[in-house]
C-alpha cells in the first residue's frame, strides 16, 4: 500500500464513524485503513450451487436451496416464541424456524410464493431444518445472480461488534466500501524479478481476490502471494539485520586451542562426545576463528550433552585469554549449572564462580574483584550478571541458557561488557520445529545435537489407563527394590487451585496407604509451599533420603537425580506434549533403564490420544516439537508468545514450510547479489522497508 491513504483513521471510512472505530479498535485491533484491508476472511462460502432437499446432510457447513413456501404459523409463548414455517421442493419438505425477528421475518413469508433459502443445515425429528436462513424472493434474475456471486467472504466477529452490526455481513460492506474506493492506491512492494521468478499475483488483484475472489483458483494465487510477501519482508529484516551486525560487530579472534581444553578432553572428559557434539564444536570453533561476532542457537533435547559443548567452548576461549559467562533464567538452573560444571572440571583446574540474587554481599565483593583483576574465568549466574555493576575485565564468550527467551535487550547488554562484543552461544531444551527456529531466530546461526550420548538408554514409555494402575504400582515397587527413585507428577488447574490441592493431596493417601512407612519414604512438593521447605523436600530426594516425589510440575524447571528412573505423570491427557516431553526428561539421566508412564482417564479426545500416542511412539524431541506445532499452532509453542514475531496475518508456519523455505532462499539469494539491495530493481525493496509498519516487534529479534 502506498500513500497516506491507507494510514487514514478508520473512522472516516465510509459506514464507520466514530462509535463503530472505537469498537473496531478494542475489539479487532483495527484503526487504519491498511488494517481493515488486512483483517482477512477465516473462509469463503461458495453461493454457486443450489442443493435439492433430499440432498441436505449435517456434515455440509451451509447449503442453498430453492423451495416453495407451504405454511407458516407462531409458536409458543413469550420465551418460546418461534416462527415455524414448511417448504417444499420437487424432493422433500423442509421446516424452517426463527426465534428473532419474528414479526419483520413473518411479513415476507407468503404461502405459495418460492424463496432462495440460505443457512446452515440441522435435523429435527428426523427432518432437515434451517434456523434463522437468509431468504430473497425466487426470480431467475436472482438464480443468475448467485450462481456468479461465487465465494464471499465470512469474518470473525465478535458478540460486542454484533451489537454495532458488525457482524460477518457488516465487515464485508466495509471491506468492499474500501477495496472500491482505494483499490487503485495498493502499489507493489516486490520487484518485477520476484513476481516473475515466482509467477506471482500483482498486489492489487491480490487484496481484491483474497476478499472477494473471481473463482476458486484466483483466491488461491491470492493467498499464495500474500503469504510469500508476509514470509519475504520478515525474513528480508532478519537477515539485513544479520547482515548489518556482522559488518557492526567485529568478534574477537580465538587463534588456539590450548592447556585448558586439551587437559579437559584427554583427562577429565568422562564419556566419548558424540558425532554431533563433535559437529557442533567444529561449528563453533570456525565461528570464533572468523572475527565477526558469534551469534549461534544450539538446540539438543534434555539430556543430549549441551553442557558439556557449552564448556568446551569456554575453555576454548580461556585459552585465548578471555573470561567468560554462562546466564540461566533461574536460580535453580543456574545452581544446576554450577554443580554440573565444578564436577566436571574438578577443584584446581580452573576458577568458577556462582552469581545469583542470593549471593551474598561478602561473595559479591571478592567475585566482583576477581572479575575485574580477570582472576575468575568462569561466572555462572543468573540475570544479575547483566547488572551494571559487573564488570569483567576481558569478557570473550557467553552462554545463555534460555529457556524462556531473554530478549534482545539482555543479549546486548552483554555485548556492552567488552569494547569487541563477546561471542554468544544460546542454548534451548524446547526443540524448536525448523520454521519457527528459522522465523524466530532467523538472525542466529543454527547448531543442532540430534543423538544421546554412549550408554544412555532410551526411556521406555507407556500409556496406562485408570484401570491399570495396580500394574503401576507394580513397576514402581520392582524399580524401588533395585534402589531406584520415582516422580509422580500431578498436573496444575490455573482456574482452581483447590481442586489441584485436593488431587494431589488425594493422591498422596493413596500413594503413603500403598508403599507404607518405614520401607518407603516420600516427598511432597507443590506451588504454595515456602521456597525453604520445597528446596528441604527436593534435597532430600536428590540425597535419595526419600525414593518417591509427589509433585505438581514443579520439577519441569531442571532437577538431575541421575538415580531417578520413573516418572509417572498423572492425568496425562491434561498436559501439552512438549510439557509431557520435558517431564519425561527428569529421568533418564544415568545408564539404568528408566521408564515414564502416562495415566489417563479412559475418555481421551482426539488430540489427548494424539499426544499420548506420540510420546509412546518416539523419544525425538524435534518430531515432538512438530506435532506440537501442527496439532496447537505455532503461536503457543513455548517462548512464542511474548515475541511479537508471530503475528502472521496469512503465512502459518505449520502448513507453509515449503514456502518459508523457498522465500529464505529467495532473500539470501538477493544479499548474495547485492548485500546493499543497491542496484536499481531493488530500490522499490528499500521503499518498503523504510514504510513498511506491519505489526512486528523486530526490537525482539534483531
């Protein structure tokens, strides 16, 4: 769209105003023409053909049909009053019921005159029926007309916009008032290569047919070009900003690999890295030999080793003489992090330090000390490394382990710790499905570890109905005898915390009643208890005091009890699939064989079995993350929802992957040619750009 045109105020669109605008805006979002313009149709009902009655069934969402009218009559009193009316065509008779408008709709049924009926079909005692059909008086005009009115358009409303006439129908004459009178103002935003290569509809036709298409073909080639211009300036952004950074940013140089990483990978390196732990390293190593500035996201399921690469890297960066950091979102992870990484390195090998909110003022000084005389080489920590009072005297690489994204602002915080920016490595345990890894961190480099190291078992899952938990209890005896530890985890009800009490606490009975004191001992742990008496519980289970856990999600966030071996996860059907994923990762952690058991209701929806059947089916944490993504859409996959990135009008990530593919090779394919999009077909790229207002936060991207 070009010109100021479509930046006008919706209120002076005409049928607007300014009562239906402030509507429009607090319920839709929509303030300016270009917004009405790009509040798209969910569907389009085809009004081309005509159905006989004997044809009507309840799985067609709407049909038309001509018939004649038989009889009409009112029904019922005050609260039951409808209006009943029989017609008839050659194949059968239909009723047809209002229970609004009773008197207006009355006045235009007359008996023996034929109507064009169009609703959404039901059956009544064995009957078809219509309620509340849209009808016009039979003429072969009419007939005509339909048949070449084609698909029209059906939008989302709201009951608040229905009160305004708003509704489907009432959007549709704004959209329509609009598109006739600024249609010829849409300019295009792509070059003619682009169209050309890609045999692209022109902007213009494309906003008329994605409303109010010619036929069926022609909303398609709409939709495709929409989508490919929604997908191409997001991508054309990620990678100009990737572009701009590695010209901004120089990265500091790691020439060698020394003492620190060879002494660690020949002796104290407990396990043989895996293939793509190996990959992974080279991928990180040619980075930091380049002397741009890493930036690289590296995805591995629970338990695939990440922290053992992120070391790696640290020491790689010691032995250039550089310090560096590692950032968790909590303190639990970061203490988590800490413990991992002093028993992997041991005591006199190299200093490393813990930052938290709970440090205390004494610690604080001497780690702050040591940061800036460059003593300490290793700080963990959580967000209160970025505070401003930490200083490091030669900061070279940081590790961020993000499990709810930090946003760009914390990244560049960091940046700001060295006069040449540290490289940065961030770490995710959400398997993120390839598209939105590539539209959310378009920017990043991707690096992915896609194997369990030696001697890790798969975790064996299984899928128990109500009426089998006596054989639950049965394996989780057998597992305590050989000295292993359980989790049972109950899931949370935001809307009603007693009730989770209650099912938990209930739970718990059976639980003590089954494996009684004093050869069983066991943990409760839930949301409303004090912090001290949570982490008291979660000790006592990591020192194997007690051998099961009763908690709710809880321990999502991070525990390793390498000894723990079952987790059973009650209610199963209620949970997400990448949050059963994540649980069924607690256990696992040492080389016995571990097992995760899912206990579900025997009513499971659709989607419920779906998700229980995958996680039996497959322990990838990517396929996961795919299912994940086709059965809730991309928007609510974890960490997306905060992030503006995703507020995609046509593209969706689940169905369109091909074509996000293709638009990302389009657009590196144009800075291959012309990183500056200086040359002169390219000019009309820049233009769009500097206008283009579409809704994306790309603060939290770049």
């Amino acid at each position: 769209m070009n010109g100021q045109s479509f930046q006008t105020p919706v209120e002076y669109l005409k049928g607007v105003g300014t009562t239906r605008a402030d509507v429009l805006k607090k319920e839709l979002g929509v303030y300016t023409f270009e917004d009405v313009l790009n509040y798209f149709p969910y569907k389009h009902i085809d009004r081309t053909r005509f159905y006989k009655i004997r044809e009507v069934n309840t799985d067609l969402p709407y049909v038309q049909v001509t018939a004649r009218l038989l009889t009409k009559e009112i029904l019922g009193e005050k609260h039951t009053r409808r209006l009943v009316a029989q017609v008839q065509d050659d194949t059968g008779v239909m009723e047809l019921v209002w229970f609004q408008g009773i008197k207006w709709v009355e006045k235009l049924l007359i008996p023996g005159r034929a109507y064009i009926l169009f609703g959404k079909p039901g059956f009544f005692n064995g009957r078809p029926q219509m309620s509340h059909p849209e009808l016009e008086l039979y003429s072969s005009a009419a007939v005509q007309r339909k048949g070449n009115d084609t698909l029209q358009p059906a939008y989302s409303s709201t009951e608040k916009l229905k009160q305004f006439s708003l509704d489907s129908k009432g959007i549709q004459k704004l959209t329509a008032a609009l598109l006739e009178q600024y249609a010829k103002d849409i300019h295009e935003n792509l070059p003619l290569y682009i169209l050309n290569q890609n045999r692209l509809m022109n902007r213009a036709d494309a906003y008329r047919n994605i409303h109010y298409p010619e036929d069926i073909n022609k909303l398609n080639e709409a939709r495709h070009r929409l989508k490919f211009e929604e997908l191409f300036f997001l991508q054309l952004k990620l990678l100009k900003n990737k572009l701009l950074r590695i010209q901004k940013f120089k990265g500091n140089i790691f020439e060698k690999v020394g003492p620190y990483f060879n002494e660690f990978y020949e002796n104290k390196l407990p396990f043989e890295l895996t293939n793509s732990q190996k990959r992974v390293l080279r991928e990180i190593r040619q980075d930091t030999q380049r002397g741009v500035q890493m930036n690289r996201l590296l995805q591995g399921d629970v338990g695939s080793g990440k922290t053992v690469v992120a070391l790696m890297s640290l020491l790689i960066a010691i032995d250039n003489g550089f310090q560096t950091c590692m950032m968790a979102p909590t303190e639990i992870l970061a203490n988590q992090h800490y413990q991992t990484i002093k028993s992997l390195v041991g005591d006199d090998f190299v200093e490393v330090a813990l930052l938290t909110g709970s440090t205390s003022k004494k610690e604080r000084k001497v780690i702050h000390e040591k940061l800036e005389n460059g003593e300490l080489k290793i700080l963990i920590g959580t967000h209160a490394l970025i505070e401003d009072k930490v200083q490091y005297k030669n900061l070279g690489f940081v590790v961020i382990d993000e499990q709810h994204r930090f946003g760009v602002e914390q990244r560049s915080k960091l940046w700001q710790k060295n006069h040449i920016p540290p490289h940065i490595l961030v770490m995710t345990a959400t398997p993120i499905p390839r598209t939105l890894a590539m539209t959310l961190y378009g920017d990043l480099d991707v690096s992915v570890i896609d194997e369990l190291p030696a001697g890790r078992k798969p975790i064996e899952t299984l899928h128990y109905y109500e009426s089998s938990r006596l054989r639950m209890f049965g394996l989780m005896k057998e597992q305590i005898a050989l000295g292993r530890q359980v989790y049972i985890v109950y899931p949370l009800i935001k809307e009603n915390e007693k009730l989770d009490l209650k099912n938990l606490t209930d739970g718990f009975e059976v639980i003590s009643r089954e494996f009684p004191l004093p050869d069983y001992r066991i943990s409760i742990v839930y949301g409303k208890i004090k912090p001290e008496e949570k982490e008291f519980e979660m000790q006592r289970f990591i020192k194997g005091e007690t051998q099961i856990m009763v908690a709710t999600t809880v321990i999502e966030v991070g525990v390793n009890v390498p000894n723990a071996s079952v987790m059973i996860i009650e209610n199963a059907e209620r949970f997400g699939l990448a949050q059963l994923h994540q649980l069924r990762g607690r256990v696992g952690r040492g080389a016995e064989q571990s097992y995760c058991i899912l206990m579900s209701g025997e009513k499971l929806s659709a989607d419920g079995r779906t998700r229980l059947n995958t996680m039996v089916r497959t322990n990838n944490g990517f396929e996961i993350a795919e299912i994940d993504m086709q059965l809730r859409g991309p928007g609510n996959i974890e960490g997306t929802q905060q992030s503006g990135v995703l507020d995609l009008k046509v593209a969706d990530l689940t169905t369109d992957q091909e074509l996000l593919q293709k638009v990302r090779n389009t657009v590196e394919a144009i800075f291959e040619k012309d990183p500056e999009l200086a040359l002169p077909e390219n000019q009309i790229l820049n233009r769009a750009f500097d206008r283009r207002t579409s809704g994306l936060s790309w603060d939290k991207i770049s």
